[in-house]
C-alpha cells in the first residue's frame, strides 16, 4: 500500500510509509495495524491508482503522475497521455519489426529440418507448390504495407 503525507491539504511527502509516522511521532503508541480513520488523523491517507485512460499505441504512451492529488475525495496518482517523439515512434517500430522479423525466421528455421527434407521428396507436385508458395509469403512478410504494426501471417500448408 502507498501512502502520502499531506498537510493543509497539500501533499508534503510522497511516497510516505507508516515507519515514517512511527518514526514522526516517537511519542505515539500506534498499534500494530494502524486502520485508515488514525491514518488520516495524522495526514497519512491511501493512495489509489487511476486505471488506464484509452491511448493509440506505437504513436502514445501513459505517463503516471509523480506525486498524487485528490480526486473524488481519495490521493490519486493519475495518468495522461503523452504522444511519443518522432524518434520514439521510428525506435519502437524498429524494435517491434526486428521482433517479427524474428518470429519469420523461426517459422522458416521450424520447417527446414531433416525430417521435412525427407518429406519434401515424398510430397507431390501440388504439396510442392504449396509449402514453397508459404515459405515465399513468410520471407515477403516484412514487404506488407502495416509491417510491423500489421501483419497477416501466411497459413502453413498441411
């Protein structure tokens, strides 16, 4: 549980922790469970984590406030939007192409194995076709227009 400290209704310590008000306040006897109504008594409330707002990802990002502040009656730490730099967006899709770039060429590593070049040889002309037209829209994969935020995988022949 996170804690903040506030006084005259601004928020003077935050993150705060209940060995800080022990330690504040050597004179006090707290239980050992201290429940919320002593904790607000000494300007200790609960902080409560906004849920995530809607945002475009690849071309935004949440952002966590540092320090909490009162919504509907409760310390919150709230959440925004922040649309993400030019060279944000360029090194996520590079990240995200070099990640599916990946997934290609462990489908096309699975399938080049001793026991398909075994296979290949028993498969007729059509199977042939088949897995070779595969194999080709695998390795065309980065060529699609959404690459790599869109992709439509080529299904695997039998």
């Amino acid at each position: 549980m996170a804690y903040v400290k506030v006084t005259n209704g601004a928020v003077d310590q935050y993150p705060y922790t209940i060995g800080q008000l022990r330690r504040d306040n050597p004179n006090t006897s707290f239980p050992k469970v201290i429940d919320e109504a002593t904790l607000n008594s000494f300007g200790v409330y609960s902080v409560v984590l906004a849920s995530d707002p809607s945002f475009t990802e690849g071309t935004q990002r949440i952002q966590r406030a540092s320090t909490p502040t009162l919504v509907d009656n409760a310390w919150t730490i709230t959440k925004s939007i922040v649309d993400l730099t030019d060279d944000e967006i360029t090194a996520n899709t590079e990240s995200i192409a070099m990640v599916e770039r990946e997934t290609r060429d462990d489908l096309l590593k699975s399938d080049v194995d001793p026991i398909n070049a075994v296979r290949w040889n028993a498969m007729t002309a059509e199977q042939q076709t088949a897995w070779t037209t595969y194999r080709q829209a695998l390795l065309d994969v980065p060529q699609q227009a959404g690459f790599p935020n869109t992709i439509t995988w080529p299904t695997k022949p039998e």
